[in-house]
C-alpha cells in the first residue's frame, strides 16, 4: 500500500481520520495525500416566503483559509515521520473526487461518516455513501461519534 488518500471536510472528524492514517502509514510506509473539496455555500435571499438558496462561490479568503488548515493537518503528519502533501480541489463532484484519487494512485481512501438520520440520508444521501459505492479501491469509513443512548 504505497498511497493513501484522506479525504477530509474539516470537521470534529478529521482528528480520527488522520489518527488511522498515521496508524496506516506508519505500518506500510505509505505516502499520505489529505484530499480536501472546498464547495460552494448556500446563501439564502430574504425575499419573503419563497426565499430561494443559492449556492455561491466561497471567497478567496476562505479558499486560502482552508489550504492553510490542509497545510497544519499535513505538517501534523510529517513532525511523526509520515510522508503526507495536500491536495484541495474546488466545487467538484464525488465522482471527480474518484477521478481525483485514480489519478494520484490511491491504494485505501480514508474517510469520515458523520452520523446522519435515515431520512437525511434518504433525501440527500452522503458523500461516504456514494465513496463507498464508486470507489477503484479499498475504502476505510472511520465512524463519528455517536451519542450515547439515555439512560432510562
């Protein structure tokens, strides 16, 4: 396993997810690329009850915001001996992330599930749905926290 890929959204997640890289990486001596998307945000039009969402543009400022956390995240790695770069990639679908990951030579993509109902997952799906479904090679789901039952 010479490549794995990390994709990551920035979240609460991607402390766990970069942990099994580290873990990974270190085990096979694999080069590690963290693979980030940064997509357009929904901006809403106050324009009375049919107020339209728009998704627009993010701004520069964001973009290199979100580069400059890649770059923390991946330095993260390499301070442990882990061979790791960053890619980020604006507004592109899941299956241009796939192409994405073909063409770095991704051996295991790692990803996070955040956990969403059913009926979200119903009605929009989630990118480790479809990661899982489409995918060249191997996938890792490192599952999110799941809140802990009541006790009764």
């Amino acid at each position: 396993m010479k490549t794995i890929v990390v994709l990551t959204d920035l979240s609460d997640l991607t402390f766990k997810v970069l942990k099994q890289a580290h873990t990974l990486a270190s085990a096979f001596h694999s080069q590690v690329i963290i693979l980030h998307v940064v997509t357009k945000e929904p901006v809403v039009f106050d324009v009375g009850l049919a107020s339209p969402t728009i998704l627009q543009t993010p701004s520069k400022e964001k973009i290199a915001k979100h580069y400059e956390q890649l770059m923390e995240l991946r330095d993260s790695l390499t301070k442990f001996g882990v061979s790791a770069s960053v890619k980020q990639l604006e507004d592109m679908s899941v299956e241009g992330v796939l192409a994405e990951t073909r063409r770095l030579g991704a051996d295991l993509i790692i990803l996070g599930s955040h956990h969403h109902s059913t009926l979200y997952r119903m009605l929009v799906g989630t990118v480790t749905d479809d990661v899982l479904k489409h995918a060249h090679c191997p996938v890792l789901v490192v599952p999110g926290d799941l809140e802990s039952p009541e006790k009764t």
